[in-house]
C-alpha cells in the first residue's frame, strides 16, 4: 500500500481554505500525513489546518519561491511514496479526486500525474474558457517521445494540482530552489529527459482558476518570459510550443464572439499585455532592478536574487 502526503503551501488562504480542507477530508482516500507549510498568514489560516489535523512547516515570507517551499514539503514527507501538492485555493471536485489521480501510479513509469482544473464557481467567461481551453476531459499520458508535436508542453503540469513519485523526485534532485516559478515544469522536463512519464488525468479534478486584470497578465507573462529565459535549457531540449498560443487566441476569440462580443476590447487588451510582457521578460538582463520588480508577478524572486 502506497504512503500518500496532501502538501500545501499556504499564506492567508482567505475564504475559500475551509472549502478546501473540508473537501480533502470528503475523498475517497485517507492521506497518511498532511503538511502545510505557511509563509508568515495573519489570518485564520494556520488555526483552521490545525483542527483538520495538518502538520505545519512554517518560512519567512522573504525566503518564500514556490521551488524552495515545495523542497522543504517534499523532505518533510520522505516517509511517503506519493506527494499530491495542492495549491490553498484549489477545491477538489468530488470525492473520487485525489484517487483517480494516483490511479495513474499503476503504470511504474509515471513519475508525475496531475488533474484536471475546472473554472471555479462563478468565473467569468474569458477565465472559463482558459481552464477548458488548457485542461481538457481526454487524458494523456506524455513521454519524451511527444516533444516533437507537443514542443515545451510535452513538461507542461502543474501543482496546483500535481502527485509525484518520491523516488523519481528524487532522482532529478527534487525541486529547484531559486526560479521564479513553473518548478513543476522544470521538473517535468528533467524526468521525461530520465525515461519518465507525466500523466494528465482528466477525471481526476479541482476548481482553479483566476480572474486576471489586463495589468496581471501582463505581468503574469513578464514572469514567464524571464522563466524561459532563465531555463533556456527547456527549450533546447523540447522546442517552442509551436502554434499553441494562436490557436488559443482563435479559440479565445470564438468563445468571445458566442458568449460576449463587449469582451472583445479587454480580450484584444489582453493578448498585447501577454506578448509585451513575455517579450520584456525574455529580454529582463537589460532592465533595471526596479522595473523587473515593477513588471513581476512574483516580487519576492527579484528580492531574494539581490541576496544571492
């Protein structure tokens, strides 16, 4: 019988956290542990994961990335076969999520597996038609194979809603300790290259998703331009996600039509906002320290390189 360990980075969860906790206490299968590790919450956070019995792993905000805490979760539970992270505003769906997840464990060459993320109750329609556009009902199971019709995808996942294997996590030396973000990306690129797999499990679901101004998204692909920057070594190896981005502006502008021609202005909006962000974020060496602060979705990252 495998170990499994619910981790969760959390800094005040807000409205949503009881919700979340409850929901994982409704699934179908009992964790053996469940470790939070909270960066510094003023809310009720940190008392409410206490009475659904987490264990709680505690940071400076100012050494908070999502690597460096997700490291710290990882070796918390080095008992575990199977680490299922999760992020604090994440429902899972229904009580057969987090099984069907590690479901995918049964083929031994899956080193990671995540789930399906559903728009959140009430979302709008252009944050709806991102989660249905990224996150489809079909699985798929990737190998390294697939990066020459998939490109960067191929090491697409996310720990939103993510299980590894510990043994496989730890043959890529687990979780980088200083990137911006997408550490789940890094090491889904770093397993497929060592012979593993990454399953997408499309009946394996959450609620997840955001509601992103012009000026977030923005700064949202400022720091996903500096990611690749920084990780060229992902693209070398798998290639550019060619044609994805528009087909997902062809799709975008499909559902914006159907559903809503007044979103056109904000849509056009934001598709400039992601382009110039992710150009100035390929492009961060050139820039100042106080504009990669301003444009950043992520400051801590910035304030911890001046430490380094």
């Amino acid at each position: 019988m495998k170990k499994i360990s619910i981790l969760i980075p959390v800094y005040n969860a807000g409205s949503n956290w009881l919700e979340a906790l409850e929901n994982i206490d409704n699934q179908s299968i009992t964790p053996n542990r469940k470790i939070i590790i909270d960066s510094g919450s003023t809310d009720n956070t940190v008392l409410l994961a206490k009475k659904f019995g987490y264990e709680i792993l505690t940071i400076n905000k100012k050494d908070f990335d999502h690597g460096y805490a997700r490291q710290l979760l990882a070796e918390a539970a080095a008992d575990s076969d199977i680490l299922v992270f999760l992020t604090q505003d994440c429902i899972l769906a229904n009580p057969q999520s987090l099984v069907n997840l590690i479901a995918a464990f049964d083929d031994e060459k899956v080193g990671i597996a995540y789930g399906r993320q559903l728009p959140r109750q009430g979302a709008k329609i252009l944050e709806a038609h991102a989660r249905n556009f990224n996150y489809p009902e079909i699985s798929v199971t990737k190998s390294i194979e697939n990066k020459k019709e998939m490109g960067i995808k191929t090491a697409s996942c996310s720990n939103s809603f993510a299980a590894y294997r510990k043994t496989a996590l730890n043959e890529v030396g687990g979780f980088p300790l200083n990137s911006i973000f997408g550490e789940d990306v890094i090491v889904g690129g770093l397993l497929l290259i060592n012979g593993w797999k990454i399953a997408y499990i499309g009946n394996a679901t959450g609620y997840h998703s955001h509601d992103y101004t012009v000026l977030e998204e923005f700064k949202r692909y400022f720091d996903v331009g500096v990611f690749h920057q920084t990780n060229h070594w992902l693209l070398d190896e798998f290639g550019s996600a060619s044609g994805e981005g528009l087909k997902y502006v062809k799709s975008e502008l499909k559902c914006v039509i159907k559903n809503n021609i007044f979103l056109l202005p904000k849509m056009t909006a934001s598709v400039l906002a992601k382009w110039l962000g992710y150009k100035l974020g390929l492009n961060y060496l050139r820039l100042p320290n106080n504009l990669k602060k301003g444009f950043s979705m992520h400051k801590s990252y910035w304030y911890k390189q001046e430490r380094v």
